[in-house]
C-alpha cells in the first residue's frame, strides 16, 4: 500500500479489491437484454458465479434495469436513441421495448436480487446519471466498484468512465460481460486498459482475492 498526506494510494488487485469498500454492479442482465445476446446462458452463469462469491463475502450489490419511457414522455434524444436501436427511419415507428412492468423489463431469474440488494431503473447508458447509485455508494464508504453484465460495448465503457471521473477505482471483470459485438467489446477494453484508471481482470482472479481478502477481514 502506498501512503502519502495521510492518504493509502491502492495500487493493486488485492488492495482495490477490499470487500468492506467494493460494491458489485450487475448491468442491465434484463430478460430483454439478454435475449438479444448470442452467449447469453453462458453469460449468466459466470455472472452467477461472481454473484454468489460477492454474497458470501457481505460484499454491497446493486442491480441495474434499462427503462423505456412511453413514447409520450420520450423527448428528442430517446427518441432519436430509439430509432437508431430499433432500425427505423421514423419517430411515430418507435416501440418502446423495456416498459416498466414489461416481459422483457425484470432481471433474468437465474440472477434474482435479494431484497438486500438494490435495484436502479435508469434510462441512460451510465449507470450513474439520473439514480442515486453515487450517493449509495459514497455513503456506504465505497472506493471500489467492480462491474459485470451486459453489454460491454454498449453501457459498461460509458459506466466505468464515468466511475473514473467521479473518482471511484471500476474493476472490470471481462469475462463476466457480455456483448452484442464482440470486436467492439475488445476495442471498449483496450481503450480502457489504455486509459488506464480501471482495472481489468478475470472471473478466476478476482474470486481468488475476494476469498483471500474476505479471510483476511475475518481474521
């Protein structure tokens, strides 16, 4: 650990990967979304698996659901994002596809949250603009947040740069995301790791320094 002015500068996996100060984000792993992923039940599964260890760890989790509004209350950037989602050329063509309430709205049943962990409706691609998940997150002394779901490309770069900005450590487990376009899901990641503010890692190492530390802790 280094330390300076009073401060510990977290510099590796084991020391940014502390359970008492990370919070697991699952994104956007909604019946809809996940339908529309090729490798989806695989997906889910190594989602699980990261899951299950946050719980055993106490570690803090909260979900993500994208909302559609109704068309009435889409203003011109929804609509616009809609179209270009949807493949059509005009506005009065938008359907809109994750309605509260909808069958393509709640998270997949394998991942079910318990009722100790949060879920956060959002109709942006952050999954820190418009839902009190900085907040949340500050007020519970989180430094840390490791993000897995769907899609990479798509919700999770735009997620952990805004992570960066607001001055908390994103862990990327790769392998636990999914994607739409797998070569655009590499390029988010290389640019990230070139940035250079989150870190990347695996499903298999980041278990291991959860466990590690959650034995530490206990001791």
């Amino acid at each position: 650990m280094k330390r300076i002015y009073g401060l510990e500068v977290r510099t590796t996996l084991p020391e940014i990967c502390n359970p008492a100060h990370m919070a697991l984000l699952i994104y956007d792993m909604q019946v809809g979304i996940a339908s529309q992923v090729k490798d989806a039940e695989s997906v889910i599964a190594k989602i699980g698996q990261v899951l299950r260890a946050a719980r055993e760890a106490r570690m803090r989790v909260l979900f993500t659901r994208h909302m559609s509004l109704p068309v009435e209350l889409m203003g011109a950037f929804q609509l616009r994002m809609a179209m270009k989602w949807q493949r059509v050329e005009e506005p009065d063509q938008v359907r809109p596809w994750f309605l509260r309430d909808s069958p393509g709205f709640p998270i997949v049943p394998a991942l079910t949250p318990l009722a100790s962990e949060a879920v956060l409706d959002k109709i942006t691609m952050s999954a820190f603009e418009g839902t009190p998940l900085n907040i949340a997150l500050r007020d519970c002394g989180i430094t840390t947040v490791a993000i897995a779901g769907i899609a990479l490309e798509v919700g999770i770069e735009p997620t952990v740069r805004h992570a960066v900005d607001l001055g908390l450590i994103p862990v990327i487990i790769s392998d636990a995301c999914g994607s739409g376009d797998p070569k655009a899901a590499q390029r988010s990641l290389e640019s990230l790791a070139f940035e250079g503010n989150a870190v990347v890692t695996d499903i298999a190492t980041f278990l291991e320094v959860i466990r590690r530390r959650t034995n530490v802790n206990q001791h």
